[in-house]
C-alpha cells in the first residue's frame, strides 16, 4: 500500500492488524498496571460513547435497510468516532476540563481493540457499514495474489495476466 495504491493484501491487512493488536496489548498492560486507580464509570462511558455515537446508528440503519444501502453520513459519523484524532481530542479536552486520569485508556483500547482483534477500520462509502463478503474485493485480491505468485521479481506485469486485462482492460 501507498499514496498511489491505497489496497491492503491479505497479509499486509493482517501486518497492520497485528500493529494495532500489539498497541492493545499495551493499553491492556496500562490497564492492568493501574486496575485500581481507573474510575471505572468514566471508563465504561469513555468505551462506550465511541459505539453510542459512530457505530449503533448505522448499524441499526443498515439492519432496518431492505437493500443494504445506507446514508453516507452513518459512515461519517463512524469514522469520527473511531479516528484516532477524534479520541485524541476527546481525551485532550477530558484533561483540559477534568485532569488527566488512567480512565482516558478506554479511548485507544475500544479503537486498538476494534482494529486489531475484530479488524475493523475506517469504513469507505464503497463497501457495506457491515462486513460483508463484496466480489469486487474478492477479484482484486486475487488479482493482486496472482501478480505475486512468482519465484521471482515482483509484481509480474498486468499483461502476463489474462484476467487482468478481461477485469482492468476497459479502464486503462
């Protein structure tokens, strides 16, 4: 993946899964090293409100959509709410009204968590709000799989694949 290729393979998704399940682990470690001094009400309120606000609502629109089609702005709100810029500021200004407490840890543990345990990321208006198996990602994939299939260099070129050009070719 780059600025020009912004697609995840199977094995690059789950290298940054593992990212993020290591920076869980992490929080897990904070969290048990300070078990007792956490205000475990502002805690469950700090995991909670992320789901409240960016997640609930769509899914239930989603659940209730006969076609699976949703309103773009679902996927706004889930994606503020699980941007890691937005539980940063969320925790920012906890400390700037509040004071800086071990509670604020709910925020990367429920992001870190949602990423690398149930890898779920930011969801594009593209794919469905749930996860869904989509054919069009499935032939990328494979795609993308067949062009690394060699003992040697790669990728190997569009035009040694047939399927490429018969998937692609009207969009060169």
């Amino acid at each position: 993946m780059d600025i020009k290729n912004p697609v995840e393979s199977p094995v690059t998704f789950n290298l940054h899964r593992l990212e993020y399940l290591v920076a869980f682990a992490v929080t897990i470690g904070f969290i048990l090293w300070h078990f007792t001094d956490i205000n475990w009400f502002a805690a469950i309120g700090l995991f909670l409100y992320i789901d409240l606000l960016g997640y609930i609502p769509g899914a239930i629109a989603y659940r209730r959509s006969a076609d699976g089609r949703i309103h773009k702005a679902y996927y706004v709100l889930y994606n503020s709410m699980h941007s890691l810029l937005s539980v940063a500021a969320v925790g920012l200004l906890w400390m700037w009204l509040i004071g800086p407490e071990w509670a604020l840890l709910a925020l990367p543990f429920h992001v870190f968590g949602d990423r690398g345990v149930f890898g779920n990321f930011l969801k594009p208006f593209g794919l469905p709000f749930e996860p869904e198996d989509t054919p069009l990602v499935h032939q990328l994939t494979a795609l993308l799989k067949r062009r690394s299939a060699t003992d040697g260099p790669v990728p190997l070129p569009y035009e040694e694949h047939p399927a490429t050009i018969a998937a692609v070719g009207a969009h060169r």
